[in-house]
C-alpha cells in the first residue's frame, strides 16, 4: 500500500489515468483474441464447451499383474481330481495345471501365477460368506479379482430354503463395498451362476449320474432327476427362476462400480455336456469343465468392450 501510494504521488491522476486507459486497450485486444479464437474453432461462447466430468471412469486394465480369487467349490476344484475334495491346482481362477491354463496362467504366467495369485473360496461357501472372503482377498491389494458364487444359494434341500432374492443382493453388495474400503483400484470379473437345470438336462440321461445325485447333491434342483411329473417340472423352473434373479443382481451391483465386469451371462449360457462334469458327483466341473471356464473368463477379462449379454444371463430358451 505505501509502494502503491508513493506511486500515486509521483505520477499524478494523469499517469493513474494513463495506466488506466492502456489496461483498458489491453483487455480488449484479449477479449477481441478470444472471441476471434472462439470463433475458429466453431465454439461462439463458453455456454457451448464441454464440462468435463468430475469423476471419469477409468480404463479397464486388460492385463492385471495379480489376482485374488474368491466363491465357492467350483473356484476351489472339488471333485475335479478325486472324491469329495478340493483341487485348487485345477481352479479356473487360480489354478497351476497347464490342461486347465486357468486365468492366472494366462494372464501372469506360471511364475505369476505361483506368486501372484491367491485363492480364497471355499467349498460350501454361499453368497454370505463372501464379505469375509472379499477382506482376505482385499488384504492382497491385488490388481484383479474374480467372484464366483450362487450356486449353493439356489443348491438347497428344498425350494423354500433358497436364499432370499434381498439377501442376496444385501450380501453382495456388503462385499463389493467391503472389497473398496481395503483395495480401492482392484478390479472384479464377476461370473454368472451356471444354469444348474442344463446341468440337470445333461446328467440325467447317465444311470451312474442319476443314482449319484439321490445321495443329496443340489435336491432343490437334482433331486428326483427322473421325476417328470409338472410339480417337479414346475419346481426346477423355480430354481432356475431364482439363479437368473441371482444373475441379475451380480449384473446390476456390478454395473454401479466402475471397475466391475459382469460376464453377461457367458457361465450361464454356455452349453456344457457331460464331458464337463465331474466322474465322481456329476455336479462340480471336470478338468475339461474348468478349462472352459478359463477360457471364458480370459476372453472377458482382456475384450476391449466388457460383454453385452442379456440381463441375467438367459439363455435361449433355456434347459428343458
């Protein structure tokens, strides 16, 4: 202020209104720039200029470097190398077997995958149990992570004890958020729950499959396989009612986080035979089985554009 008022002194109100008349000049020839700029470009004022977006979504990363992997028994590979136990070697997710070349072979190579993969699921796991499995995948800070699960929450004794539609959302979305409070940037691949009644379709017309499954293996929708009376048809249709209902919510808590893929419906859609299915309880995937879930989950996870199936998965017609 003394600076500015020994200036004032020395110059007058004739050098103040000097100063001011060449400010004036100033700011018109800019404004006059601006506006012949503007023009140029096509753009006639700031009303027409794009706003940029306060948080833009960012890239799908299609070569992570690590990779958690959380679910259930399929994700575990019970049955796929011996009776009633798990073979984690051959997980799809996971797994070290070169004939199964599992998404963390693909994606890390055998090296990577030794050390830069971890497999939290567990045989038996539903949908309730994945928050927990969600903080130890978490506590890796891995780049990816892979979600698998629903097909114990429609494998019930019966119909009615089948998890809640609401539940399920409930538990998945507490595992998403749960996953973004300890690793914020991970990345999900979210698979599709399988249609357990092609399952059903495919393992029934095999005497030793059919016998297997009286044993209890999924009765809301396997019991009674060869029963074909309409109040089993009606209660396999209900099954699979509430599986596509699971897909949909996977589809929709996925599509609110911006670093989700949902598969679209890729695992519930696929056709798989027999060949697919374990010798030992006709239900859990084979070595073959896993190697196609492999393949199906690298070509989503490194595709340009995430999948585009239809909602919830349906496929055509479905399993009659």
């Amino acid at each position: 202020m003394r600076q500015r008022a020994r200036t004032y002194r020395r110059h007058g109100a004739r050098g103040v209104a000097v100063t001011l008349t060449a400010l004036a000049a100033l700011s018109a020839a800019v404004l006059t720039a601006c506006d012949s700029s503007s023009q140029q470009g096509g753009r006639s004022g700031s009303a027409s200029r794009p706003t940029p977006s306060p948080s833009p979504t960012p890239d799908w990363d299609r070569t992570p470097r690590s990779l958690a992997a959380v679910g259930d028994s399929i994700t575990r590979g019970f049955d796929a190398c011996s009776l009633l136990a798990d073979c984690p070697e051959v997980s799809w997710a996971t797994g070290t077997d070169a004939r199964v070349n599992s998404l963390a072979l693909r994606l890390l190579g055998p090296a990577g995958a030794a050390a830069r993969s971890w497999n939290h699921a567990r045989s038996g796991a539903d949908v309730a149990d994945l928050p927990a499995q969600m903080a130890r995948a978490a506590a890796h800070k891995p780049e990816l992570v892979t979600v698998m699960v629903g097909a114990n929450d429609a494998c019930a004794d019966t119909v009615e004890r089948m998890t809640p539609v609401d539940r399920f959302r409930a538990s998945f979305e507490t595992s998403m958020a749960r996953l973004r409070k300890d690793a914020p940037k991970a990345q999900v691949y979210v698979s599709s729950v399988p249609d357990l009644k092609r399952l059903w379709s495919a393992g029934r017309a095999d005497p030793l499959g059919s016998q297997i499954w009286k044993l209890g293996v999924c009765s809301s929708m396997l019991g009674d396989a060869e029963d074909d009376s309409l109040s089993a048809q009606q209660r396999r249709d209900t099954v699979r009612e509430r599986i596509v209902a699971y897909n949909e919510v996977l589809e929709d808590v996925c599509a609110d986080d911006d670093r989700c893929r949902y598969d679209g419906g890729a695992v519930f859609d696929y056709r798989f035979s027999g060949e697919h299915l374990s010798r030992w309880d006709w239900f859990h995937p084979s070595r073959y089985g896993q190697e196609r879930l492999a393949e199906i989950a690298y070509r989503n996870v490194t595709a340009v554009q995430p999948p585009t199936g239809r909602l919830g998965g349906q496929a055509e017609g479905g399993a009659r």
